[in-house]
C-alpha cells in the first residue's frame, strides 16, 4: 500500500488515464479515498472517488504484479497529467 497526494482534480479525460494505467499489470489495483475503496481498473470507480487535488489516496494490489502495479500508478497520480 502507497499513500500519496492527488496531482490534480479527476476530470474524465485524466480518469481514463488512470484507470487504462492499470490494465497491463497481473494485480487487482485498489484505490481508497475517503474511506471508499474502488477497483482502480474501473473508469465509473475512479471517477466515482472525486477526488481533489491535494488530498490524500491509498493505492493498494494483490497478484503477481502487485508492487509494480502500485508503484505505477501512484507515479502517475502524483504528477500532473499531460496528453
């Protein structure tokens, strides 16, 4: 499990990113805002969290790409999102 801080607001463009991110690792990737914990593999999950940026998340996964998916992820949440 990574705690991390929100680069920016999830917008639906940024959201897709962040979902498609996870796709490619053996691991079921959790996100966890405000005591809600979703599928991070899932668009309606992630945007579903809303959440602000600045405020803190949990990225968390199981399976054989379990570190390399969190470490992924929580690098890609944490900058800014460009196209």
């Amino acid at each position: 499990m990574q705690s991390l801080l929100l680069a920016q607001q999830w917008l639906a463009q940024t959201g897709g990113t962040y979902s498609q991110a996870g796709s490619p690792f053996d691991a079921a990737i959790k996100l966890a805002y405000k005591g809600k914990e979703i599928d991070a593999k899932s668009i309606i999950g992630v945007m579903s969290l809303a959440a602000q940026a600045g405020e803190e998340l949990l990225v968390s996964a199981e399976g054989n790409q379990a570190e390399a998916a969190v470490n992924a992820l929580a690098n890609l949440l944490s900058k800014p999102f460009t196209e």
